[in-house]
C-alpha cells in the first residue's frame, strides 16, 4: 500500500506450495488456499490500520480468484503479529512447527478440532 511516493505496507501471496522460511521447509496447499507471509508495515506508518485495510482490500480479490481460505504462519514470539491477526477477526487454527535434536528434524502440523486441514508438511523439501 501506497502513501504519497512511499510504500508503507507491503505482504506476500503463494499459492500451491509455498516455502515457510522459519520452518525450513515447503508446505502443499489445497487449491482454493493461499498463503500470506512476509507482510511488513514500515515503522514510521505503524499503528495506522494499513495492514487491516491492506487485509480488507485484498481478500475480496483473492475470493473473487476462487480462494475460500487465506493462512499465514505466526512464530509464536510475534506477539504484534498475533494481536493484530485476531483483532481483525482471523482465527488460530492450528500450530505448525518441529522438534529437533541434533541434525533430525521431525514436523508436525495440529490442526483445531472441527478444522479442516488445508496445509501438508512436506520435509523432504526442506
């Protein structure tokens, strides 16, 4: 998002199998999902309500392209992230991540009871 000559607000959209940085690995999505990642609010345009209105205007669009679900990943330390993500209504679903000991690595995805899950862990893409 724009204000005046500079860009305020920017987030990142992947679609199919899109790459978790922070988990190190590609995830699959079903096909009517997207996945959002990488949104960034220059400070100095913080506390705003851009990324709300970004959010707002972009979700339309992506339903209108035939995606019924928007996901992101939220380290848990994110505690900005997650604050503005449930203030504006988006929901925990479930926790994505992984144990490691030494160089194994072992994924796991838990989704909420009642939720349909629409991410798979694929470690061989690590």
């Amino acid at each position: 998002m724009h204000i005046g000559d500079e860009i305020a607000h920017a987030c990142w959209i992947a679609t199919k199998q899109p790459r978790i940085e922070y988990l190190a690995c590609e995830v699959q999505l079903a096909p009517n999902v997207c996945f959002a990642y990488d949104a960034y609010t220059k400070p100095a345009f913080r506390g705003r309500g851009i990324a709300g209105a970004r959010a707002r205007q972009m979700e339309p669009c992506l339903m209108k392209a035939g995606y019924r679900r928007v996901l992101s990943a939220i380290g848990a330390e994110n505690h900005r992230s997650i604050y503005f993500n449930t203030a504006a209504g988006h929901e925990v679903v479930g926790m994505i991540g992984y144990y490691q000991f030494g160089p194994w690595r072992r994924y796991f995805c838990n989704v909420s009871a009642g939720r349909e899950s629409t991410m798979l862990l694929d470690p061989r893409r690590v």
